[in-house]
C-alpha cells in the first residue's frame, strides 16, 4: 500500500517542502524563504499541517538539511544545526521544532547525503556502491552512500572544506571559507569564483582563465575522493555544475591526475559516465528527504 510522507529540504536560502510517497511521486509542494529559525520553521510546519487536510495524514517526515550538523542519536544536539556561518541559526534545533509539531517518526541528515540516496533510490547512481555526490554552489558539500547508507562518523563528510594544493603564484586569491580560507570550497565555490573575479560564474564566458582554475580545483578535490573512498559514481550538482562544459573538462583532468594509477575501466575508459550530472537535477535534495522518510515505514 502506497504510504503519503513529508519531506522537507532546508536550505540556507529556501525551505522546500513536499507531500508524496513512498514510490517517489512528488504530489504538492511550496517553497519558503529562508530567514529565522522560528519563522522558517513555523511556516513549514503550516504548509504540512495544511495539506494534510487535503491528501491525509502522513506516515513520517524526512529532513534534509544545511549544515554542519549533529547527526549523533545519542547527542543531546542531535539534529542541531551546529557551528553555521548562517546569521541565527548556529544551534537550532530543526529536528526538534519539527518533530514536536509533526508527532511522526522524523529523520534527519545532510542535503548532500540525502541527495546521494535519491540518485541512488532512484537517480543516476541506481545499482551502484559506493557512490559520492557533491553539490557546487553557493558552498561545496559532498554526500557519500556505503552499503546503501549514508556515511556518517564523528559528524558527517565534509568535502567541501579538503584542503588541496593552492599556488598563490598563479592564483594569489586568498580563498573565501571563513573556517579555512583556501579550502576547496573557499577556492572553488560560487561566491569563491564571485570575489576572485568580480563577477557571477554564470556570466563569465566559456572561454574566461575561470573555468580552467575552476576544473583544476575540482579536480583536484575529486581526485582525493576517489583514492579516499573508491567511489562507484560521483554525480556533481549545484549552481556552478549547470554550466555543462565543464564536466568534460573536469573527467579530462581527473584522468590525467591520476595518471593510470586506478585501473578501472570506469575512469579509464574516459570517464563519461563515472562523473556526471544528477538525473533528478534540482529535485535531488528533496527527493532525498523523502527517501529518508521512506526509511521509517
């Protein structure tokens, strides 16, 4: 029997919420603007109370959100948003606020985990294992699945904040990350490409010296991750990745970083379909959360 579900993307600029079902059917959803803890979640809260009436009751809610946050059940912080540059939200309680209010089972974990378990549930990353996703946009986040589970651990993966070689010779940016400065999200980020080169990624032509430090930068924080967890696909999503020509620039450069080292036909073979774009495109995050609400009924 086909079970409603809640799902709720929080973003640092915008709550997504939905109703749909344990087959992955999206059936309504809003979009809420981002601003305090209280007032986000208020109106969140608002819209499932609303369509319950309309569609029922629903079985449980997942949450997939921003972080850094405390994914330990037995913390008393647990789905606490922790130590967010994000003005009012360092210490929220989202699991909390939401659950008392839902009275359902509600799970919670990062948007870059819940987006893996989408493309693996239903995306491009079906049948595989492991298999890591990695958002480039307003921040780097990446999300890894092993044995069909998100990865956890002493918090979460935090790929976005690798350090990777940076030669000030040739790019004297001084990086954007205010924990790390030159990390790979402080390097390679859309607000990091904003400030080096005074203008929005999106409006910089294809053939700007941006995109060829960008593609290095990637590929270098790749790389890594690939000798690191030895990941069946990595599928790249965010803002910068709609700019498609940079995916083959990217594989290119993953290849020869690795220069032969991993002899696996999926990169050596040239790596078309190792790194690609999410198949659920900009419904992956919230498609997520309602995997992860699929995993409580």
């Amino acid at each position: 029997m086909t079970k409603l579900l809640a799902a709720l993307e929080a973003g640092g600029t915008k709550f997504l919420c939905a109703l749909g079902t344990d087959d992955g059917e999206l059936r309504v959803q809003t979009r809420i603007p981002t601003t305090s803890p209280a007032e986000t979640t208020e109106k969140a809260i608002r819209f499932f109370q609303e369509q319950q009436a309309s569609f029922g009751e629903v079985a449980a809610l997942g949450i997939a959100a921003f972080g850094p946050l405390d994914l330990n059940p037995q913390s008393p912080f647990y789905g606490h948003i922790t130590s967010t540059p994000k003005p009012g939200w360092a210490n929220a309680d989202l699991l909390g606020s939401m659950a008392r209010a839902m009275n359902v089972p509600v799970t919670i974990d990062t948007d870059v985990n819940a987006a893996a378990l989408a493309e693996w549930r239903w995306g491009s990353a079906q049948g595989l294992d492991p298999v890591v996703y990695l958002t480039i946009g307003t921040g780097i986040g990446g999300g890894a699945l092993v044995n069909g589970r998100p990865v956890h651990g002493l918090v979460h993966p935090e790929m976005g904040h690798i350090l990777i070689p940076h030669d000030k010779g040739i790019d004297p940016f001084p990086g954007s990350c205010p924990f790390h400065g030159d990390c790979l999200e402080g390097l390679a980020s859309g607000p990091a490409m904003e400030r080096r080169w005074q203008k929005r990624a999106e409006l910089l032509p294809q053939d700007h010296p941006a995109w060829r430090l960008e593609t290095h930068y990637l590929a270098l924080g790749l790389t890594t991750i690939i000798l690191s967890l030895s990941p069946e696909r990595i599928i790249l999503g965010g803002g910068v990745m709609q700019q498609g020509h940079l995916f083959p620039l990217i594989r290119a450069e993953v290849r020869s970083l690795l220069n032969a080292y991993v002899q696996a036909e999926e990169i050596l073979g040239g790596m078309d379909d190792y790194i690609v774009p999410p198949a659920l495109g900009e419904k992956a995050g919230i498609m997520g959360a309602l995997a992860m609400a699929c995993s409580l009924v």
